[in-house]
C-alpha cells in the first residue's frame, strides 16, 4: 500500500495554469540537455570518426555516450575529439558566473613526473 498521494492524483489536481507553467519549464529544460550523443550528432561526426581519434573501440564510444559520470578528463578528451573545447562555469548564489580555467593543466601537473635514469 502507498503513503501518500500518487504522482498522478497530484498532478490532476493541479490547476490548468500551473500545469502549462510546468509544460513549458520542462520544455525549456529538455531543448538546454543535449547527451554527447546528439552533441556528436549536431557536430555532425560519427562514433567510428570519435573512435579513430580517441583510439578506442567503437563499442566503447557508445557507452561512454550513455555513461552519466566519468574524469573531466575523459569529457574533455571526448569533447575535442568532435571539434569542441569544453569550458566549466561555477554558478555560486548571489555572485556573477565563475570560469574554471585550466582544469586540464591542473590535471596534467598533479601527475608525477616520471623519473629519469
């Protein structure tokens, strides 16, 4: 048995205006999300030409396509790889955008560096 209210008995109680507010919101949010698939897609490249360049197998292209977290370094990489460059911005309350810059050097100079003989 269910606590509560179902979704759907919430929802049918909304009234008509609030519901075509939440349409739209939703709308707005859904044109804002693009996966790295269709990000791909619109830089119009295909996952053997993603696989060439990262040197990975196709298979595994597509699954990174799926995969929701993964290293920045891994999405930089991925991003270059369809022509892109890809920029962090911080959104703190009540400050302007921040642009994280860098993130790769800093990647690359928290790596120790291999020892000479």
């Amino acid at each position: 048995m269910t606590k509560g209210q179902t979704l759907q008995k919430v929802w049918d109680g909304l009234p008509e205006e609030r519901k075509r507010r939440i349409r739209a919101r939703a709308q707005v949010l859904e044109a804002e999300y693009l996966s790295l698939q269709e990000l791909r897609q619109k830089a119009g490249i295909s996952q053997a030409n993603v696989s060439k360049v990262l040197n990975m197998e196709q298979g595994n292209i597509s699954r990174l396509e799926k995969n929701s977290d993964m290293l920045l370094s891994t999405l930089r990489k991925y991003i270059e790889a369809v022509g892109g460059k890809l920029n962090l911005i911080v959104e703190l309350p009540n400050k302007p955008p921040i642009a994280l810059s860098g993130i790769g050097d800093l990647l690359e100079d928290s790596k120790p560096e291999k020892m000479k003989h």
